[in-house]
C-alpha cells in the first residue's frame, strides 16, 4: 500500500555515491501499481539517475497530476519536496514553484491523459516559456484508472483490450515539444533502462525546458496484440537515434574519436552530454530536422527514441523576466518593500 514505508534497514555493502548516499536513500514508499507496470520501470530509472548525479535529495521538487503516473513520485526520492496537484494542472503549479525558488531542481511527472487531454494546455504554456524543468510524460496511450479508454496519445488504428480501433489522430507531445521550443526534447520506453537513465540525467541537467516522452506500456489495459504502446510492439518498432552516456561536469572525460561517430553536447555548466551515434546522418541540434525526421519516421511505422533535439544555449524563464536570482522566501523586508518612491516610479513607468 503506498502509506507502507519500506523498511529502512539495509545490507551494509550498498555501493555509495560521493555524497554517502545509496541507492535506497533515493527511493520512496511501496508501489501499488500493477506488478510489471512500465511506469515502475520509470520510477527505477529516476532513482538510478539520481543516484548517479550524487543529489541531494533534499533539493528536488517533484510535481505531478492526476492518473497512475501521478501517482509514481511518491515511490521515489521520499526525503524530496513533493506536491501532487488537480488533473493537468500540474504544470501551472510548476512554474509558480519555479519562479519563487530557482534553487531547487524541478521534476514534473505527468501522463499521457494528465498532459495531452485535460492539461494539454497547461503543457504547451509551460514548454513555450521555457521553464527550467524535467518533464517526464510516462505515456501508455490509455486511462488506466478508468479502466482503459484511450487517451489522446493512442495512435490511429490501434486497438484496445476490448477489441474496439480507435479512428482519432493522435497527438505526438514530442512533436509539440519540439514546436514550442522545448531546448531539449527526447522520447524513450520503460523497457530501456540503458537508454532511460542517461536521457533522464541530461533532462535534469540541462538548464531550460526539458521535456522527456517515456512509451510505458500498460500491462492491465493496453500490452495486447494490436496495441501499438505494447512492450512487444515497442521493442520491434524501437529506432534508436543515437547511444547514449551522461558525464558529469564533476568528472570530465576527454577523448579522441574518429570524426562522425560522437557528438559531444556541452551544457552551460560545463556537464557534457556524449552521443554515440548509431545514425550518422542525424543532428540533433536542428529543430526542423528533428521535426522532420519525426513524420518521416512515424510514416515508416518506426518509433524514434534517443535524444532527439537540444539546444546548445538554452535560456529559461528566469532569463527571459530579468528575475532577481535569490528565492523569494530568502528576500528580507526592505528587497520585498522598496518604498513608496520606487513604486511612484514602477507606477509612472505604467502611465
């Protein structure tokens, strides 16, 4: 049950990271999701990536919605800031967070119901301003805790559980990522630990609007012949774009490769992304290019994952309002109340 706490004994050997933390210091209460639900594959990867990045848990805000996703972020980072907010409005909630106290790494958990449906608004405002966050859409194409109608991410022609095909078009978050300007987009499936992992530790890197779109089949409604968000159906169609390592800035890695075979990403903070590509033609700092390459792709049957775009000079809200960089909560009275002369001035300016 999810108010079960894990015991929080564990075997002394536990490998630890550089800030003495192991592996179960990052995770959370018991799931209670269906056993074999992609979405707990996920949860294992955040985790991981966490793990790797050394951080303090203490520092991250995850934010989620409503729907199984939803409820994920309360099965890891348990010692983390948590706020699980009405349906598709999740979002809107993180950026208000977000603009208060840009000190904390912001994690925003959302589903292919909570994001493309009911808050497919919320979604596209939040990427279009560039807000500096990890969004992670865990997207199975179905209502799960509505016992599986399909949601707005279910393709064209697939089936569902009950034999019925669905004749509505489906709506790509990637593609609309990619559209609003999103400075680092990538898609990836549950099933793909090697792949995961390093995607989502460049999401929580990169500083600007990182959105991630994990396919996370639904093993109770939607892991069927005929479903095209199915674990068989993913691993057949799966078209990776490039092979992927993270290196931190705490550990730079230096090597001499022949020119073509890797493309090296380095963020603002000095943290390098490495691409080991497997399609040597593809770039991923064209935006119209990956854009592109998304129709041509879905055109062929084929699913694209793998970091599909990033920008090498990302800006995010904060840049783009000219915000004072100390949080709200830690302004003393005299920053917050500049005095009656200031706003004569603000309100003039106004006039």
């Amino acid at each position: 049950m999810t108010y079960l706490l894990k015991p929080k004994f564990h075997h002394p050997g536990l490998p630890k990271n550089e800030l003495g933390y192991t592996h179960r210091d990052y995770e959370g209460k018991i799931s209670t999701l269906c056993a074999g639900c992609g979405h707990d594959s996920i949860t294992g990867a955040i985790v991981t990536a966490c793990f790797e990045l050394a951080i303090e848990p203490h520092r991250v805000a995850k934010i989620s919605g409503i729907g199984c996703s939803s409820k994920t972020p309360d099965y890891f980072l348990g010692q983390s800031h948590g706020f699980n907010s009405v349906h598709g409005r999740m979002p809107s909630v993180l950026t208000g967070a977000n603009l208060a106290n840009r000190d904390l790494i912001y994690l925003g958990v959302s589903g292919d119901g909570d994001s493309a449906s009911i808050g497919f608004g919320q979604f596209a405002h939040a990427i279009r301003r560039g807000v500096n966050m990890a969004y992670i859409v865990e997207n199975n194409g179905v209502y799960g805790l509505t016992k599986g109608q399909f949601s707005a991410t279910a393709d064209r022609g697939s089936k569902s559980k009950k034999g019925v095909h669905n004749t509505d078009n489906a709506i790509d978050l990637v593609a609309i990522a990619l559209q609003l300007g999103a400075t680092y987009v990538a898609r990836s499936f549950s099933g793909d630990k090697g792949q995961l992992v390093p995607l989502i530790k460049g999401a929580i890197e990169h500083q600007g609007a990182a959105f991630l779109d994990v396919i996370s089949p639904c093993v109770a409604f939607n892991n069927h012949a005929g479903s095209t968000k199915s674990f068989d159906y993913v691993r057949e169609h799966n078209m990776a774009v490039n092979r992927l390592d993270f290196i931190t800035g705490r550990n730079p890695i230096t090597a001499d490769y022949a020119p073509g075979t890797v493309e090296i990403v380095e963020q603002h903070d000095g943290s390098k992304l490495v691409l080991r590509k497997v399609a040597p033609h593809y770039d991923p700092h064209d935006r119209v290019k990956a854009i592109t390459y998304l129709q041509e792709s879905h055109a062929a049957g084929e699913i694209v994952t793998g970091l599909l775009y990033v920008d090498k000079e990302p800006a995010d809200l904060h840049g783009h309002l000219n915000t004072v960089k100390t949080p709200l909560n830690a302004l003393n009275e005299k920053e917050l109340c500049p005095g009656s002369d200031a706003l004569e001035k603000f309100n003039a300016s106004l006039r």
